[in-house]
C-alpha cells in the first residue's frame, strides 16, 4: 500500500457519511473495502425492521467491523419509527416518572431491538439540561431542567443501552439546554461562567462518562468562559484540555453534523472539517443535504491536503482512527451471544407504551369537570413550525388515537398561517364540537404567542375543554390540563386512553 493510498484510507476511516436509499449505494460499499470506518442512517434508510437488518447485513458483508450508527433517542426523535412515530417515551417523559430502572429497561429494550437490526452505536442519550424552557431545539429531547435528575437519567440510559451491546452516545457536549438558538440554523453563545457550566452542563456528561459511555457528540456551540474563539465542534480547549484531560473521558468523540450552518457558515464545509479533527474529534458525523459520495470525497481529500499541508497532525488522524476501531471492536464484543429483541413482530414496544402511560400527569382546577369524556369528542390540534432535528414525517397527535378509542371523534389540525393576525380562531374550527367533548392539543404553549391565543380564545368559549400539552409543560391552562411529556407516538395513545377511560390518572387539583 503506498503512501498516499494509506492517507487516503486513515481519512476515510475517520468519516461517517449518511446515504440515500433503503439499500447501501455502490460508492457506500466501495468505500467501506478501501477504509472507510462507519455509516449513519437516518429515517430516509429505514422501511421496516426486516429490510433494516437486510441493510446493515449488505454493510457488513463489505466490512464486518463497520459501524453502523443511528439517530435513534426514542420520543420525539425517532428514525426506526419515523413513519408511524416513536412506541417508547422520549427523555421528558422518563424524567417526569424519574424510576431509574425504568429509564433504564426503556434504553435495554431499545437497545435489544437495535442489536437486532444491525446497529451498535447509537446518537443517544441527549444529556442536555433543558435550562432554558424556551429552548427550540432541546425541550422533550432533555430529561428535565434539573442538573441532577439529568444526570441520574443520563447514566441509566447509557447503561440500559449498553447492556444490549449498543454503544451509547452522549451529546451534545458541553451542553445544549441553555440555548435560545438551534445550531442548524446559527451558533448558540452559552453565556455562563465556568461556575456555572460545573454546577449544571457539565454534570450530566460527567455521570455519563462514569457510567462507561463509549461516545460523546459535540455541540455546535460558542462556550466563551471555556473558548471565546472557536465553537466547541472546533476547540482544542473543549474537545481535549476539557473532554479528554479534565474529565477524563477516554472513548471516540463524534461531530454533530458537520454540515449544520453553526460551523459551516463561517468555516466551511471542509474547514470544519479539518478543524474539528486537530480539535480532537475522532469521527466526522455527514448526515441532512450531504449525503453523497461526492461531499463525502470532498471531506476526505480535504482531511488528506490538512496532513500534508501540516495543519492536521498525521498523528492526530491516526490516534481517531484507532480510537474508532476499539470502538468497533467493543461492540464485536459486546455483541457476542446478543439475543433478538422481545418485542419484534407487536408493532412496537410495550414496555415504552407502559412507561408513557407512567409520565401522564392531570392537573385540574377547582370544581372542574372529569374525565373520562362523555362521547366522541373534536379535537383541535395546533401544530408548531417543524423541529428540524424531529423527522418531518414522523406522526404525532392526540386525535387518531382517540378515535380508535372513541369511534365518531373528529380532528383538525391548525398551523399559524390558517389563523387570523392574532391566533384568532377560523369560524369553522369549533363548529363540529358543538354538543361534543372539545379537547385542545398543544406542545410547547409557552413558546408560541399565536397558539396561546387561540388556545384562551377556545377556552373562553369552551371552558371545560380539555387542553393536552405534548411538549415540555410549562404553562398549565384551562379547567383540565394533561401532559404527557412528548408527542411520540406512545404519548398520544396514552393521553387518549386517559380521556376514554382506558386508563385513569390522579388530578392535581391547583387554582386556574
């Protein structure tokens, strides 16, 4: 092997490109006989368990140590149950039950079902402490606001998911929670001293890695009381002086992706590239738009010009390498005598549906109503501007459920632009509830002023309706108020069996 064709493979062992397509491209395949370490799917790649584990089973006929990663966090972030959303709770929901060998059954029992199909390293957990409600890319991704429960959370996770042979992946490093920005569209500034960033961010990483964390995600974000210059993805100071010397984390480090405008739109595609690399990250994450051999040829001939231009440490790009491949060779082990998963072939997972019943809670004012609702019912349903690290495909609402529950029961869906200047309400939206149950379905209240307003115009004229917030529950508003702490697709069922009477939940009875 000459020189250049060693470089050339050391550069593609350190990417890990996402692909189009429900099988592996030919280039996919090429690449992974001349050195490339890793995949990453995303729900584009994903039919059903069964085509999945044919996937993954084609990529390791050209690499049987490859890793094959996924974006998998359960709740509202789901890829292998895109189409129909998530069976299993997200982070909210476990911390709002906080049973610890709950969360981390839930994490086994994802983890069993991904060892099925052929996956050993998943993007998961998110260790973010939810410190900013207002937060518009966090929210029900993040166990709670407390730094503690976070990071009891966190470790179960990690080790329910690694029990099952799956490496865990805790991001996004050093904290994504206080943040009002979304890093796929600008850099988010985490304005807190160092104090702070101790006593909250940091904690949650710190459990992590004493629980045996195999890999940490970077986050997309300026932390001046660490580095004031260079966002963390980018910095020495964060990814080694921090991460690697002070906490003493010793697994692979892997981008968030690398195309997210936090970092490509001042230091470009192929700069952050380089820089996150000399930084100390181990593994370039190309998912979203980039998804072809030509970006993924691009990456690596730009990570070889780097070490031959003597701004990459040929050293450094060796030390990545060979931290992914212990990596791959944990989850070889891991993975011996690893057994199928409980749930396959019952159209989800029981045990996420048992737990998303535990985090419903019911909070009801002074000689409210009750539950359950007298008959079919209308729902409205007010759905926010898309979440760009949810799927835009994945399903979510109270209303379908419902009316497997409560046949006759109707739904409507309202964006903001089908509302008036103010959120007023369209003259056909509580027509078909007249003499029926109203129930209003909402996530994140507290961060839409147009949704807020709709929600009280309804309420004054339906007082008893039943509002259902599937976001993070920081506003309680009307007569009767149910928060299930996600909107996968086990949160909505459970809502719905609540207001059925499939399933009872105590009220918490506070003045409206």
């Amino acid at each position: 092997m000459s020189e250049t064709t060693d470089l050339t493979s050391l550069a593609a062992a350190v990417l890990q490109p996402g692909f189009v397509g429900t099988t592996p491209p030919d280039w996919v395949r090429r690449w992974l006989g001349e050195g490339l370490g890793g995949v990453v799917l995303f729900a584009r790649n994903v039919v059903d368990n069964e085509q999945l584990a044919t996937l993954t089973a084609a990529l390791r006929a050209e690499r049987a140590d490859v890793l094959v990663a996924i974006d998998e966090e359960a709740g509202d972030v789901t890829r292998i149950e895109s189409r129909r959303g998530s069976s299993r709770p997200g982070n909210l929901a476990l911390g709002a039950v906080d049973d610890v060998d709950l969360t981390e059954a839930v994490a086994r029992d994802l983890g069993a079902e991904l060892a099925a199909v052929g996956i050993n390293l998943d993007y998961a957990p998110d260790a973010d402490v939810n410190a900013n409600p207002d937060n518009p890319v966090i929210g029900v991704r993040a166990f709670g606001a407390d730094p503690e429960l976070v990071a009891r959370h966190t470790a179960a996770w990690v080790r329910g998911l690694q029990s099952a042979g799956v490496a865990a992946c805790a991001k996004h490093f050093p904290g994504h929670g206080d943040t009002s920005v979304d890093s796929h569209l600008a850099v988010p500034r985490i304005a807190v001293p160092r104090s702070r960033l101790d006593a909250c961010e940091l904690v949650p990483f710190r459990a992590a890695i004493a629980a045996g964390v195999q890999a940490v995600m970077t986050g997309h974000l300026l932390v001046p009381a660490i580095d004031d210059e260079w966002p963390a993805t980018l910095s020495r100071r964060i990814l080694t002086d921090l991460l690697r010397d002070e906490l003493g984390f010793q697994g692979a480090v892997i981008t968030d992706a690398i195309e997210m405008r936090a970092v490509t739109h001042r230091y470009g595609f192929a700069g952050a590239t380089v820089r996150a690399l000399a930084a100390g990250a181990d593994t370039i994450c190309i998912g979203g738009e980039h998804a072809d051999e030509a970006d993924a040829r691009r990456l690596r001939d730009a990570i070889v010009e780097a070490v031959r231009a003597g701004i990459l440490p040929e050293e450094r790009l060796v030390e990545a390498a060979k931290r992914l491949a212990q990596l791959a060779a944990w989850t070889g082990t891991a993975r011996v005598g690893g057994t199928g998963w409980a749930g396959r072939g019952t159209g989800g997972s029981p045990l996420g549906l048992a737990a998303a019943r535990r985090a419903v809670r019911l909070t009801a004012a002074p000689g409210a109503g009750k539950l359950p609702l007298a008959g079919p019912a209308h729902v409205l349903e007010f759905a926010p501007p898309h979440n760009i690290a949810t799927g835009a495909e994945t399903p979510w609402g109270v209303g379908e459920p419902l009316a497997t529950l409560l046949p006759g029961t109707t739904t409507l869906r309202l964006t903001a632009d089908r509302l008036g200047p103010d959120g007023e309400l369209p003259a056909e939206a509580l027509a078909p509830a007249r003499g029926r149950p109203l129930v209003l379905v909402v996530r994140d209240l507290h961060r839409h002023s147009w949704m807020a307003n709709a929600v009280r115009q309804a309420l004054a004229i339906r007082p008893e309706a039943v509002v259902v917030e599937l976001g993070v529950p920081a506003v309680v508003i009307g007569q009767l108020h149910l928060a299930t702490h996600g909107a996968s697709w086990a949160a909505g069922r459970a809502a719905a069996e609540v207001l059925a009477g499939r399933a009872t939940v105590e009220a918490v009875v506070v003045p409206s």
